[in-house]
C-alpha cells in the first residue's frame, strides 16, 4: 500500500513541474511553430499602353502568425534582364515601363523570421502611337509607259531612339507587266512601267530595333504615251497655321502634266463667314499670295488644267492669334565623296513670329547604311549652334533629320538625304519621245551624257519593250553614245540607256519611241531665233510636244515639223531649251496652213547681274535667303517661261553674278515657308533686267529683304 502510494505521489509531482515549465525541449518545439508569410500581388492593369503607369501593391499579402512584413520586389523584361526599381522594398509603388513587351513582376514577402515562396505576375505593355515608325510617300502619279518612276521614303519618320530599314514592293499591276522595283531596299527606288494601267506600289519602314512597321501605299496611273493624260495639281504648303495679317503664300510648282503640256492656274480662296475681301495676288500664276487678318479655318484651292483636262485640289489651313510654331529646313539633299566631311546647316529654318536668332536645332539619324556603326547622333539634343559636321563611316545612303524650338513650341522635321560614294554617279540622257509613221531604221542620240568628273564612257543600249510580234533590232556598239532602232510594226518601243564611267553604272534613262500608221496632221514651224539685240542665237534644242527635237544654226534660223494624231497641243507649241536661254514655251498662231514661218523670234538671254542683300532695320529671319527670279512676259507676246532662276544670297556678303533673262521684267519671291519680303531701292519687289551688249561688264543690284 505504501509503495503505491509514493508512485502516486511521483507521478502528481512530475506533473506539477511540467505544468510549471519545467521542460526545455517542449519549449523549444512551441518556438518552431512560426508560420511562413504569403505573398500576393494586385495589379491595378495587367495590360497598359507605354508612357502609362500602373499602381503595384503588395497590401494583400498576409502573414498567419500576424507578424509585420516587409516586401522584396523584382521585375524582369521580356528577355530576362532585371529592371532597376527606385525602392524595391515599399508595400505599394508605381511602375512607368519605358519599353514596350512583357514584364515579369516577382514578390517576396517576410516577417522576422521566414520568407514567402516568390509569387509572379504578368504585366503586358502595348507600343504606343509613338512607338511606331511612320511611312512617307508622295501622292499617286500620273505617268506614261516607259518612263521611270522615281520613289522617296526620306521623309518618313523613326521612333524615337530607332533607325529605320526600308521594303519597296509592287500590291498589284496589270496582268500583261513584268515591271519590278529596283532598289526595293533602298531609301529611294523606281519602276519603269512596262504596260498601260493601275500599279500600286506598298512602302514599309521598320524600326531597326525594336521591329515595328509602318506601311503606305502609293498608287500609279499609268498611260499610253500618245493618250492626253489629265494633269496633276500639287499645292506646296510650308504651314498649316498662320498669324494674324501674316503674308501668306502657296506655289503650284510641283504640279505636273506627264504629257509635257503648258498648264494653266486658278486659285480660290474660302474663307470663315465673318472674314469678308480678302484679295489674291497671283491667282492665275504658279504663285498666290494674300494677306489674312480674320481668325478661322481656310482653305485654298488649285486648279490645273492643259486646255483638255483639268484637275483640283485643295488644303486647309488655320489663321490664329497664338504662338506660331517655327519652321526647320535642314538643307538640299546633298552627294559626298567618302572621307569629306559635310557641313549641315540648319541656318534656313524660320520663326514667323520670332527672332531666328533665338531658335535651337536637334539633329538626329533616320537611316543609315546597314553596314554603318555611324553613332554620332544617337543622342540628339537642342543646342544654339545650327550647324552639325557630318563625316560617313561607310558608303551608302543617310537620312538625317532636323527639328527646331522657339523655346514654345516644336517645328515639324525636315529631312535631308545624303549619298556618300567614292565615285560620282555618270548621267545617261536622252531626249524626249519619238512619234514616227512609218517604218524606219531610227537613230537614237545621247550625247550629252556625262560624268561630272569627265570620265570616259561606255553605253549600255537595251531594248526593253517593244510591240507583241515585232522583230526590232536595237544595233549599237558600247563605246559609241549612238545606237540604231528598226521600227517594223505599229505599237510602242522603249529603249534603256546606261552609262557606265569604268567604275558605276549611271542610273537607267529610258526613251519611248512610238509608231502609229494613223494619218497625222502635220505642221512645219520655221523662224529665226534673236536675242534682244536682233544677234541670231544658236541653241541645241528647239521641238515641242512629244516631238523629234531640232537646232537654230549660226544664224539662228530653224525649221521643225511638228506631228500629231489630232490638231492639239502637240501642234500648238514650241519648245526652245539651251544653257544660254530661260527654257520657253512658244505659243503658234492658230492657222489652218501645214506650214507657218515665225519670223523672228525674241528669247531671253542670260546674262549677268551682280546682286547683293542687305537688312532692313530690325529685320530678325534667316541670314541666308533664296530668291526666285521669275521673268514676266511683257515684252514676249504668247510665250511662257518654265522655270525661274533660283540664287542662294546672303546678307551682307559681296555681290553675286546671277545669270538672269535680259530684257525683260523680272519679279522677285521668297520660298513660301519665309514670310519676310524682299525689295529693290524702289519699295518693289520687281525690276527690269536690261541687255548688255557687252556682257562682261560689271551691272550691280542691291536688294533689301524685312520682316
């Protein structure tokens, strides 16, 4: 009995002090009862477009113990690299991804003791509008069989921190071509269209890094040579917004007839309701210009027309009383020799209604070789200094990109293309159509192509197209510029010229000669060319429409016959073309005769004035101005001269000799994205260019460009 109850007593006693705490090892096994924490990520979005933020929060993350947490954040992008976070440890932050793709967001969580396993999300990133490149074409062109067709990408535009790479290729044509682009990689390609119809041609850039595109396309009509074409009305617009009574000004001069055929003009102006007698200067020229004081929306319009068809177009522009934002001009597209440094001038871009003075210019790279490392450019930024030294590292082409900033607003880029070689290029020309109607052995000439360092050439004749069932034969020998065509059937034939100076090939010039049995109405034009001083001029080029081109002899006397399936344009005018001339168009009397002789015909001669530019008071545009020289034609009944003369001046340098048509009126203009004017010591903005017998004489004009 004793011994059980001792027993009894042991067992309450042990139970006692193990209620007391007495035992280690169980204290211990309570500590190891801590549980780990877990982690939970919430998204606000888990897709968002780039230059947008999402909110990231660990707050749903929980410990079951309740301990306090801290939080280890990680995100990696699409391939793997650890994106750098300002405060990778905070419960809730905002992320602004700065690159487009798939992001992984890790978390993990701890409490003092354990961590949580890592929890992962997802967070898609889409490119943004300015992601993308954007591609740049002209508009649809209107062209005849045969001819080259010439496209431009320069003006397209990369995202920022991208280059672009360039894919030409042919949507569609009409089922009897075998036309290809050449150059389909190149910033600039073409297409000889070989057969009558629609072609439409796709451009797509693509950022060279991070591989998105953009695509346009450009449609072509293209027509049979002796079909009238409908002209093409362009509108050149350097801006989209003006100031209040600001000097507005447009041009038509890009506007084109593929027929070659004189054009006609006719503006018109719609204003907003409340703007009443706005008056156009110009409205029947390549040039308009007005001055607008109202507020609103505009729109100008152009019709061209070649007496046979015409066509419109219009643009809109804004007249406000805000800032206005500058003008870049980064220059004309220049071709170096590889190893020259070239220097790119920014100096022509404008403030219409600030100090050009003031301005600041950003250069940076589009395009360049893939075969270039060029990384000169590749961070732009805005400096005072408009000039940038451009050296290649490759041969190729280079596109480079300005903008300016007048410290409100930014400008809209302008681009210039650069061709560096180590050899420049050879010109292959030939002349214009040929209508013939009959069969004939031809012969083709192209002696006046060169090599502009006076390399030797060799030519390359090809026969491309020629009539179905036609045995024509093209005979030429290589190191000869002319070659022999033997017109057998009735149908369109186009011949290919390239020129090679022993180390490139020229770019391809093609010529279409057509045979057509039709009765054709003839007209044989003859006179004597003078010049004002009643001295005979002999000049390389006198033809007309589509026709076989003649020459003035010594005494300027000429005779041309003239062709035509209908009594059109094709026997209504004269074309006169020479480096000593302004290229004109001459106007034949209406006459029922198959013959007319013109007597004696007055062209203007180019000859020396020596011109310089000076400021007004206050004057605050560009230092370099260029000036268009247009001739009028008092004084040269029916005639219309085709281009101006166009002279680079500089305030302040000394006078230039220009050569410039005498006699005649010459009225002067600025390019349209200038809104300054320009004067002769008579408040106008014209003069009379006298003839000097003797030419070597110094005869000075000084004209004063303002605000």
């Amino acid at each position: 009995m004793a011994k059980t109850n001792l027993a009894i007593f042991g067992l309450f006693l042990t139970s006692v002090l193990s209620a007391c705490g007495g035992s280690s090892d169980s204290k211990k096994n309570v500590e190891l009862q801590n549980q780990p924490p877990n982690a939970l990520i919430n998204l606000e979005q888990v897709s968002i477009d780039l230059n947008n933020s999402v909110t990231i929060s660990g707050t749903s993350s929980h410990d079951p113990d309740g301990d306090v947490l801290s939080y280890k954040w990680s995100i990696k992008t699409a391939g793997g690299d650890d994106y750098t976070l300002v405060d990778s440890t905070a419960e809730t932050f905002t992320f602004t991804p700065d690159d487009f793709g798939v992001y992984d967001v890790s978390l993990i969580v701890s409490d003092a003791k354990s961590s949580s396993k890592v929890v992962t999300s997802t967070l898609t990133v889409n490119p943004n509008a300015q992601s993308y490149p954007v591609a740049i074409i002209s508009d649809g062109l209107n062209t005849k069989i045969g001819k080259i067709n010439w496209f431009s990408a320069q003006r397209s535009i990369a995202a920022d921190g991208q280059l672009l790479t360039y894919s030409w290729e042919i949507k569609s044509k009409p089922t009897t071509s075998s036309s290809a682009i050449v150059d389909d990689s190149k910033i600039k390609a073409y297409l000889i269209a070989d057969a009558v119809g629609s072609y439409e041609i796709s451009l797509t850039v693509t950022n060279m890094d991070n591989k998105l595109t953009a695509s346009k396309v450009l449609n072509i009509e293209v027509d049979d040579v002796l079909v009238n074409s409908e002209p093409v009305a362009i509108i050149s617009q350097p801006f989209t917004t003006y100031g209040t009574n600001q000097l507005v000004k447009f041009n038509a001069s890009a506007s084109y007839d593929s027929d070659g055929d004189d054009l006609d003009y006719q503006w018109t102006l719609t204003t907003p309701t409340e703007v009443q007698n706005v008056s156009l200067i110009g409205e029947n020229t390549e040039f308009v210009e007005f001055n607008v004081d109202g507020l609103g929306e505009y729109q100008i319009g152009l019709t061209v027309s070649d007496r046979l068809l015409n066509n419109e177009t219009s643009q809109t522009f804004t007249v406000t009383n805000q800032n206005l934002a500058p003008i870049a001009n980064a220059g004309a597209d220049q071709i170096v020799a590889m190893g020259t440094p070239l220097i790119l001038d920014g100096a022509g871009s404008s403030d219409v209604d600030g100090n050009a003075s003031d301005l600041t210019y950003q250069w940076s790279l589009v395009s360049r070789p893939l075969t270039s490392s060029y990384d000169e450019l590749s961070s732009p930024k805005f400096a005072s200094e408009s000039q940038f030294s451009f050296a290649a590292d490759v041969i190729g082409e280079y596109v480079i990109a300005l903008q300016v900033f007048d410290g409100v607003d930014y400008s809209t880029v302008d681009h210039i293309y650069i061709e560096v070689t180590d050899n420049q290029r050879p010109v292959a020309i030939l002349g214009n159509d040929i209508i013939v109607n009959a069969s004939t052995n031809l012969a083709i000439n192209s002696t006046e192509s060169y090599d502009p360092e006076n390399a030797a050439l060799t030519y390359l004749w090809q026969l491309i197209k020629t009539p179905e069932g036609s045995t024509a034969e093209l005979l030429s020998v290589t190191n000869l510029s002319m070659a022999t065509l033997s017109v057998d059937i009735a149908g369109t034939y186009t011949i290919q010229l390239t020129v090679n100076d022993g180390i490139q090939d020229s770019l391809p010039e093609t010529l279409n000669i057509v045979y057509t049995p039709e009765e054709l109405f003839e007209l044989t034009v003859s006179g004597q060319l003078v010049d004002e001083a009643g001295l005979p001029l002999a000049i390389s080029a006198v033809g007309g429409i589509l026709q076989k081109k003649s020459v003035s002899d010594e005494n300027g006397q000429f005779e041309v016959l003239l062709k035509s399936r209908n009594k059109d344009a094709a026997l209504k005018v004269l074309t006169f073309s020479d480096e000593t001339i302004l290229s004109t168009i001459l106007r034949i009397p209406e006459t029922d005769d198959i013959q007319v002789d013109l007597g004696e015909v007055k062209l203007p001669l180019l000859q020396r004035k020596d011109i310089s530019l000076a400021a007004c008071e206050g004057y605050s545009g560009t230092e370099k101005v260029k000036v268009y020289f247009y001739l009028a034609t008092d004084g040269y009944e029916n005639m219309k001269f085709i281009k101006p003369v166009v002279a680079e001046l500089a305030i302040g340098q000394a006078a230039q000799a220009i050569k410039l048509p005498a006699k005649g009126l010459i009225n002067m203009r600025l390019a349209t994205s200038i809104s300054s004017k320009i004067y002769v010591d008579s408040g106008e903005a014209f003069f009379t260019h006298q003839y000097q017998t003797d030419d070597t004489q110094s005869d000075p004009l000084l004209l004063t460009i303002c605000n």
